[in-house]
C-alpha cells in the first residue's frame, strides 16, 4: 500500500511507519519538521503544517491516510475534504477519552460521547480533548463515509511515550528502595502497547476493514499488582514496593494524575476509565504482547541513574513524605 502519515515523527507516529515497512508498503510522511526532524531520513519527507500547506500533497494519491496528529475540528475536516478524493482511506487516532460519561463501567463504541463548543484558533486544554477528538470523528467520517476508521486507544504505553506514563514506574523501580505503589493492588488497569495498536491498525487498513474501535486491553484482564510486580521483576526485583492506601494519598496531596494508573476509588465519575469494552477490536484481530515485553521496551535507565521524573508526576522528596505519612499510620501513631 502507499500510505500518507500525518505527523508519524512522536511516539505512535513512528510506530505507525516501522509497522507500515515492516510489511513492506511505502510510506510518506508530511509534518512541519519539527519533531524529530531527522528521523525516516529514507522516505518521502513533505514538509508543511496542514493548516495552510496542505496544497504541497495535491499531486499525491495514496491507498490510506493515517492521521496520528488531528486535534482541531477544523483543521482535521480540512485535511479530509482535502485528500477525500486522493485517498481510499482515513485512519483517525481518536482517544478513548470521548466518551460523556465515564462514571458507567463497559463503555463501548455506541456510548454518547462528550459534546463541546469549538471555536477555530481555540486553544487547547486538557479538559477539552475529549469532546474535540469526537468533533474530529465526526469530520473524518463525514468526509470518507463507509471509508473511514476511527481509533479510539486507551491509556498508549511503551518507548518514547511524552507523558512517560509506564516510564514513571520503570524508572522508579530501576532506582530501588522502597517504592511507593498507590491504592489497591488488585484493581484493574487498561493499557495498550503503542506497537500492538499501530500493528493492528495497518492489518486492519490493508484488509480494509473500518468503522470504530476501542483499542485498549481487556478489562479485568491486568491489574495495578500485575503492573507493579511485572515492573519490578523485569527492572530491580531488589525494589521494595509499599502499598500506600488511597486515603493516605488524598490527605497528602498527591494528585491522581502524579501517580500514572492511580484512580481513587472515592472518584466514581472516573469509575469506567479502565473498564472500557474492547471486544470488538480484539475480535478484529487486536493481540497483547506480554507485559514484560513492554516493560523491557520502556525502561530507560541504567544501575546507579536517576531521572528526575517529569513535572507533574510525583518527586522523590514527596514520595518519601507519603511513605512516612503511610508509616505513622501503618504504625498506629
């Protein structure tokens, strides 16, 4: 197949091309240049920002688009009316965070999705992803109907990740002592290995296969402790891991989102978060690689680094503040 990648330069873009070359189709890839300018030096590179150059692909035609960098209604309905006649199909990277209500548990591909208001040159916020990633679904499939298919991940974990989401226990881990693990660990997680999802996603492009999906793991298939134990074996089995309660968290502070797969269980409007269905795409012929094999994927440390963890996720001088908390009260004192 000939594919167009828009953006194909940060983490599930790149993992969109190597598994697109890995089964032999030609791949070209057009962004700013920005990112990772240098890397494919060995494809088609057109460079341009699709707001205003998208005038640079009009003598191309490809089998598929894939749109890895879509966040904005109208710039990703411009690039589909633009290339609707130029290609045959359109893979959109939604976000599994469309959906409305996330207090259900079950969520599937029918489930109401989040509604916004979007003004062009609007800038975004995190808070509005959600509702502008389904206004971009709607877009795509306007745009290609009956040709469109629509990538809803969950949680995308794996080597290059931005928000260093599995990096933050890797890195944790490999760093040793004792290590704080939040809430329960038999609560369930979902998460997806960026390889597995671009892998399916080009199988499912050259079958022609389309429609909507929910890419993530099954639910109750992994827990916080498989998470946890598998990190720890794969990375420093000398580690130490105290589970610190929910409560213990909350009364210091700690935001969920400092400790990557955190969900406190008071936050039952977030209940269905990692419980989302995903039969349709594993029907589909979506697989899971080993979850070791993705912790080996992502570790990047070697004995006696330390990697300050990014702005947002939790210090070392704050986990070591939660563990004393969690100490006193584990004491009885």
């Amino acid at each position: 197949m000939k594919i167009l990648i828009l953006g194909g330069t940060v983490f599930l873009g790149p993992a969109m091309v190597n598994a697109a070359l890995a089964r032999g189709h030609r791949v070209t890839l057009f962004n700013r240049g920005i990112s990772n300018p240098r890397i494919f030096p060995e494809l088609k590179h057109v460079r341009g920002d699709r707001r205003r150059d998208l005038q640079l692909l009009q003598d191309g035609s490809w089998d598929c688009v894939i749109d890895t960098s879509g966040w904005f209604p109208d710039v990703v309905d411009a690039s589909a009316s633009f290339l609707a006649h130029r290609a045959n199909l359109y893979a959109f990277v939604s976000t599994g965070s469309v959906y409305a209500d996330f207090s259900q548990v079950g969520l599937d591909e029918n489930s109401p999705t989040r509604q916004v208001r979007y003004r062009p040159g609007q800038t975004l916020s995190d808070d509005m992803i959600g509702g502008l990633k389904a206004l971009c679904e709607y877009a795509v499939a306007a745009k290609f109907s009956g040709r469109a298919l629509i990538i809803r991940p969950g949680t995308l974990v794996g080597q290059h990740d931005p928000l260093h989401r599995l990096a933050y226990w890797t890195d944790r881990i490999e760093r040793g002592g004792e290590v704080l693990a939040p809430g329960r660990p038999d609560r369930h997680v979902q998460l997806i290995d960026v390889r597995d999802l671009a892998e399916w996603a080009i199988g499912m492009l050259e079958a022609r296969q389309v429609g909507t999906y929910n890419t993530v793991s099954p639910p109750a298939d992994l827990t916080m402790g498989d998470l946890i134990e598998t990190c720890r074996r794969v990375c420093n089995p000398d580690a130490s891991i105290s589970w610190v309660s929910d409560e213990v968290l909350c009364s210091q502070g700690v935001h969920p989102n400092a400790l990557p797969f955190w969900l406190p269980a008071r936050m039952t409007e977030w209940a269905g978060l990692y419980a989302m269905d995903s039969r349709k795409a594993i029907e589909s012929g979506l697989h899971f690689r080993d979850l070791a094999e993705t912790v080996r994927s992502t570790a990047r440390l070697r004995p006696g680094e330390v990697v300050p963890p990014p702005c947002g996720l939790l210090s070392p001088s704050s986990e070591a503040a939660v563990l004393a908390a969690h100490r006193q009260t584990t004491s009885g004192h």
